[in-house]
C-alpha cells in the first residue's frame, strides 16, 4: 500500500475479502477497477489486492462462478490512498447456459503476451511436501532430470533441450552465481511468488544465452508485513525447515525481510538392478537389494535484506546478504556401478552482498529502472582419500579369493586422492531501463554481466605442485534492445527483440622456461578468447475471440560454454574441454490458449503449442557406444547439428472451486547427425505425461476449515543412453531405461483461521522403481508430514 506523489500523480491501493454468505472464503474470485485495465484474483484465502490505481473515483465489481456479482463504489485521493472493500456474494439461483469470461490475472496475462511460457504458481504448493523441481516438473514441456534423493545434481529439459541449455534465474540473476549450496534443491517454495517457464525463446529483459528457454523463479517482494514457518519430516530421516518474514515501517517505509532455510536426508533408499550386486568367492556376482549408504544431503542457508519499499524515490531499495553452506556425500561416478563409493564427499558454501533497486515513473510517466547485482564468494571442495573398495551392502568388497582389497589408485574414483578446493570470486548485475511512449508502445533496453575469476588447489599435491596451479576467468556481457506493441484495442500484442553476446575467458598456466643466459624462470602461459555473437527474436499473440488467443514466437539463440563444459569440474566428475564450441538453434512455437471459460459452475482451459528447435553445435554428453562409455567421469562435447521437433498441451479443468483436474502432454524427437549418420540423441525422454486431482472439503471436522486432497501421476516412456550402432542391436537392452509411471499423494488440512496448515504426502505410492540420466535409480515410495504456520500471509 503506498502514496506517490510526484507533481499531481497520486496512486493507492484497494484491497480485501471475498467471501459468501455462510463467511466462507472464495478463492479466485475476479475482482476489477471498473474503466481500468486493473483486475485480479482472489488467493486461496479470498483475499485480494490491487495497487497503482490512478487517483479518481471507480467502481470496483467481483464476480464469481455460481455466485451473483456485485459492484462498490471507492475513491483514491491524497487523502484517502488505502481503501478497505470486503465483499459477501450470494449464491445464484439462475441457470446459466452462457460462456463467461472473468478478468485476466497476472499469470493468464503472461501466457498470452505471445511466449511460449507457463506461470506457475507455488502457494498451494508451498503448504505441501514438495520441492521446487517437483513443481516444476509438473509443468508442460518439462522435464526434471535428477540423479537420486534430495540434494543430487539436476538439468532441466525444455523441450528436448536441455542442460546448460536451459538458464535459471532467481529474479532475474543467473543461479549459477549463487553456487552449489544456494539451489532449487534447497529453495523452499514458501519463498517463491511464481515461476515463469520460458521455452525456446526468451524475452529481452532475461536477457542471457538462454537457447533452450528460460526458469525465472520470482521471489516475494510485496511489502507487507508476514511471517510464515514451516517444519517437514519423512522417509529417509528427511527434515526440511523454512523461515521467512517481513517487517515494513508504515510511516518511513523501511523494510526488514528475512529468510532461512535447512534440509537434510540420509537418502538411503532402496536400489537394485544390474549393477547392485555382491561380488563373493570366485568373483561370483549376487544381485541384491540394497540401501544406499553414502548419499546424506545437508544444505543451511538464509538471505537478509533491508531498506525502503514504496516511498517516493524507489519503489523498492534493499541491501543484503546471502549465504549458504551443502554437505553431499557421492555415492558412484556418474553410472552406478558394482563397487560404489565411500567416504567421498563435496563441501560448498558461498556469502554474497546484493543490491536490488526498482522505480517506476523515475523523473517522468513510463521510465521505469531496474538494477539488480551480486558480489561475493564461492567455495567448493572435494574430499577423497578412502582407497578401499566398497560393495553394495556397505561392507568391504573382496577379491575373487576372498581378500579385502585397496585401489592401487588410492582413493574412490579412479585419479587418485585429492583434497580438491575451487575459489571463485563472482559477479553478477543486471540493469534495466524501458520507457512507455504511451498505451501502445515501449521501448526497453537490459545488459547482464557475470564474471567468474576461478582459481584450483590441492592440499595433497606438493608446495610446488599448488604453486604452479593456472587461474581461470570467464567473463560474460549480454546486451538487450526490445521493442513492445498493443494495437486493435489490446487483441495484437507484439515483442521484437535484438541480443549480443559477447564472452572473454583467460586461461592463465605457470610454466619454466630458460632466459637469455641458461637460467630457469618461470613464466605465465595466458590463453584467451574473446567472441561476439548476435541473435535475435519476436513473440506476437493475436485475441481471436476473447477466449481464444493465437501465439507465434521465434529467436536465433546463441548459448556459450559456461564455465564447467570449459574448465571441468572435479566434485561433478567433469573432465575440461577447452575447445568447444558454443551451440545456436533457430527456434520456433506456434501455438493456441483456449480460456478462461466459465459455463455455470466449470471452468477450464486449453492450450497448446508445436515447436521446432535447428540445433548447430549442439552441446551435451558424448554419443556413447557400449566402447567409450566411463563409468565415473564425463565431458562435455559438441555432439553435432539436429534439430527437435514435437508438440505439448496443457488442459486445467475446475468445477465449483473444489474440484480441479490437470493434465499435460509432450511428445518430441532429437536427432543429431553424428558421423555422418542421423540418430536419437540418448539419455533422452521423448514422451511424457502428468495429470493431477484435487479435491476440497470445507467445514470437515471444524467450520469454516478446508481439507484438500491431491492426486499426481506421472509417466515417462522408455529411452536409452546408449546409442544402437549399425542394425546390429543385440545387447542394448542393457542399456534401456524402462517405461516408468510414479504416482503421488496428498493431504492438507487448513484450520478455520488459515493460520495453522498441515499436511501429509505419500510420494511413488506403489514404490515403483524409477530411473533418470544415465539409469540412476530415484528414491522408491516415501512419506511426509508438514506443519505451516503463518500471519499476514503473502
């Protein structure tokens, strides 16, 4: 809620409940400024809020399904800029044969501006046991593709593309400068305000080398006071604790927010297949089920923030600090193999100063400036020196006489022991300025900077040895230039966009040579890179009917190497390749958005989109073969030029606000021509499908509480990481990862004063046995109990 005054300009706030004649709460009810393009909807509580209303006088109306509507009048003035309106609907009686179409809300407004994007929103989930890559990989197109429990590496999959394809942001600033420890693993949902999911092309204002598509996961930021606490507990002596509030000055306006955050599992689940085996006498190998024994995840973290939000020279200005501190135990290379790992583990941590600063209608109407920068430092470390060998039931493994045995290599992974450490000092700031000519036109420019100055140690080599150890830089400038159009009266939405990259990476190496008279020096060997590249897009949307919206977006994307494809990385078991080359793809999405609609007490939308992805230089694993496959480390190479193709479509259904369904669908093929000879790429799912219920009951044991029940249920069909070689493919069903169908479920139970909510999940309810990237096995069936407490809520 907030006053601005600059010259005659005033604005305010109206906001409040929405709830009908028995008192209870009515969620996503649509609630707009009569004569303003001003609307949204009701949260889960029927509370609403709606701010930069103009000075004047106005009518605000909600209206809901199978309720009547109704109309109040308000004025904002200098005088009168916080405005309480709560609203009780009575049932209707009429029987309504007609189509209805409600307000827009921040999320429909995004899916139609021409993108290929999905909004998601995490307030239902952040009341449950789910973790943001759980949420995400329910979502159309994509794919979550994590190698274990709680806390192990993860890509994402727009698409068919993935990896480092795929960039995510944490408002607007790249993940990756937060480090290992600051993750979606570990970023309780309760944090987050929505996410967006971009694919294939990406707008300017996320203006990085994202050529696969884009994750924007937008923190809280609106300014009222809240806290809000969280407690979860399950299988595999998992806990899970979040902690996050505000606190705003009315009068002042300053602003303390705060957050934490801690997560731990033993993730010592169940696995068994080829590869969980008991070598005995003879070399004889025993298949067995058993329990992972190396694979504990510890993350801690927290941000701190203060400064001014909604005074008259900064919407919002924060200072802050960030920090983050993970333990993960390794239990096998990159393949799970018969002799899996002990005692090997990576440490990271990272502390980090920000800086956030937004304005609208800075100096004059339509200038709005965004800044947002990150400046500290990140450490990781890897601790190896265990040289015995382990079998699957966590005892020593013997050799075919029965003897114990070391590894003459001396450590787990074949390489040697090694007290590895990385310290990075990293940069981050991105800056952004649009200007609105007027209701049709703006005009935005961004720039995105990241730079990493990397240098490697290890304590078990030699004084000499760490002496002689080369620095790394990797320097990275994006640069935007966007221009926006609305015409025929908000049906045509436009968005051209034009982007240059440009990276600089230093590879800095000691080395000796001999002077001019015979005498050993050392010298810095420097080798460096500085290229430039360009690419460019649009995005356009055209409202056929005001319930049905045609979407077209296309960009040439370029996405550079980062900087483990280029320098490796030792706690990931990934090799350097200092020759690869960056990857560009013309991509392309046609697609349709049927709804909102609204007949009578259903609701429901559609929408759908064909997409096209011309790969050059793609980047990713190498094409294996049943020859070159390494069972611990990995590189990143580039595995050629192709192009993938396919389609996905999303249906959300409701009915009375207690009854929800969704489902979605996506179907592609990646080939990549690879020695001259066109092939699916593997490691890759091309088939998947989610679908998910959800069902309320109100006034269940106490009145005005509210017992949801949730049901999901995923499928991905079978795929391979080994590629067939000629038509001779005897054999290669070893290396299939099976058809897979996982099913989840859940309970939560809301109190009557919303405050208080708990909640129980079932995860993988017929304890399937589900694999992912290279036929790693995934945590078998799993329970979960919550507690969330809040106040004020969001």
């Amino acid at each position: 809620m907030f006053l601005i005054v600059q010259g005659q300009q005033i604005s305010g706030t109206v906001s409040g409940t929405v709830q009908d004649t028995s008192g209870d709460s009515l969620p996503f009810a649509s609630v707009l400024v009569k004569g303003l393009k001003l609307g949204v909807l009701t949260n889960d509580i029927g509370f609403y809020s709606i701010n930069n209303i103009p000075k004047g006088k106005y009518n605000l109306v909600v209206s809901f399904v199978g309720y009547g509507t109704r109309s109040i009048p308000f004025e904002i003035s200098e005088s009168n800029n916080k405005v309480n309106l709560d609203f009780t609907l009575q049932e209707s009686t009429e029987n309504l044969d007609e189509v209805t179409i409600n307000g827009k809300s921040h999320e429909t407004k995004l899916e139609t501006k021409g993108f290929a994007v999905s909004a998601i929103k995490t307030e239902e989930a952040s009341l449950r046991n789910i973790q943001t890559n759980e949420l995400l990989n329910t979502t159309v197109g994509v794919k979550i593709r994590q190698n274990g429990g709680l806390g192990s590496d993860v890509t994402y999959s727009l698409n068919g593309l993935s990896g480092n394809s795929v960039r995510i942001f944490i408002d607007g600033i790249p993940i990756s400068t937060y480090g290992n420890s600051f993750n979606l693993n570990s970023i309780p949902p309760s944090m987050i305000k929505n996410i967006e999911v971009y694919k294939g092309v990406v707008p300017g204002y996320l203006a990085d080398d994202a050529l696969g598509g884009a994750i924007n996961i937008v923190l809280h930021n609106d300014a009222k006071t809240n806290f809000n606490a969280s407690l979860s507990y399950g299988s595999f002596n998992t806990t899970q604790a979040s902690v996050n509030g505000l606190y705003r000055f009315e009068k002042s306006g300053l602003t303390v927010k705060a957050s934490l955050f801690h997560n731990y599992s033993d993730n010592d689940y169940k696995v068994s297949g080829r590869s969980v085996v008991v070598t005995g006498l003879g070399g004889v190998q025993t298949p067995i089920t058993a329990r992972r024994f190396n694979d504990a995840y510890r993350s801690t973290g927290g941000r701190a923030e203060i400064g001014f939000t909604d005074v008259k020279w900064s919407d919002q200005f924060f200072i802050g600090v960030t920090g983050s501190d993970d333990y993960k135990e390794v239990q096998h290379g990159a393949f799970m193999t018969i002799t899996p790992y002990k005692d090997r583990f990576l440490e990271s941590d990272a502390l980090l100063g920000s800086i956030n600063y937004q304005k609208k209608d800075l100096f004059t109407k339509g200038l709005d400036v965004k800044v947002n920068g990150l400046y500290g430092k990140r450490n990781r470390a890897v601790n190896d020196t265990v040289s015995w060998a382990y079998s699957w039931n966590g005892e020593r493994a013997i050799d075919f006489r029965g003897n114990e045995y070391q590894y003459t290599w001396r450590s787990q992974q074949e390489g040697g022991p090694t007290l590895a450490k990385i310290k990075r000092n990293v940069a981050s700031i991105r800056s952004g300025i649009s200007y609105a000519i007027n209701d049709h036109h703006s005009v935005s420019i961004n720039h995105v900077y990241s730079g990493i100055d990397r240098e490697d140690s290890d304590a078990l080599r030699s004084v000499l040895e760490n002496t002689f150890v080369g620095t790394r830089e990797l320097k990275k400038n994006i640069y935007s230039l966007t221009y926006e159009l609305t015409a025929f009266d908000e049906k045509l939405k436009a968005n051209l966009f034009g982007k240059h990259y440009q990276q600089k990476s230093t590879s800095i190496d000691p080395a000796i040579e001999s002077d001019a008279d015979g005498n050993d020096v050392v010298v810095d060997e420097v080798v460096s890179s500085n290229k430039n590249y360009d690419g460019y897009g649009f995005a356009a949307s055209y409202e056929i009917v005001p319930s049905i919206t045609l979407l077209a977006s296309a960009e040439k994307a370029i996405r550079l190497p980062d900087e483990t494809e280029i320098f490796g990385n030792d706690g990931d078991n990934v090799v350097a390749n200092s020759s690869i080359d960056p990857e560009s793809s013309e991509n392309f999405n046609l697609g349709f958005r049927f709804g909102n609609f609204n007949i009578k007490k259903h609701a429901f939308t559609i929408s759908t989109n064909v997409f096209t992805r011309n790969i050059k230089d793609r980047i990713g694993l190498p094409i294996e073969t049943s020859l070159n496959v390494d069972d611990e480390l990995i590189v990143y190479v580039n595995q050629g030029s192709g192009t993938s193709k396919g389609f996905d479509a999303q249906l959300n259904y409701s009915y009375d606000n207690n009854f929800g369904l969704n489902f979605n669908i996506s179907r592609f093929d990646l080939k990549i021509e690879n020695q001259g000879i066109e092939i699916n790429v593997p490691n890759t799912p091309f088939f998947t499908m989610n679908g998910g219920l959800r069902y309320s009951f109100k006034d269940l044991i106490q009145k005005k509480s509210r017992l949801n029940a949730f049901y999901n249920v995923y499928f991905t069909d079978e795929f391979s990481f080994l590629t067939a070689q000629g038509s001779n493919t005897v054999g290669n069903e070893f290396f299939a990862v099976p058809q897979q169908i996982s099913q989840d479920f859940g309970l939560s139970y809301a109190f009557p004063n919303n405050k208080f909510i708990v909640s129980f999940d079932i995860k993988n309810i017929f304890d399937e046995p589900v694999y992912d990237n290279l036929s790693v096995q995934k945590p078998g069936r799993a329970f979960y109990l919550k507690l969330n407490y809040a106040i004020n809520k969001f």
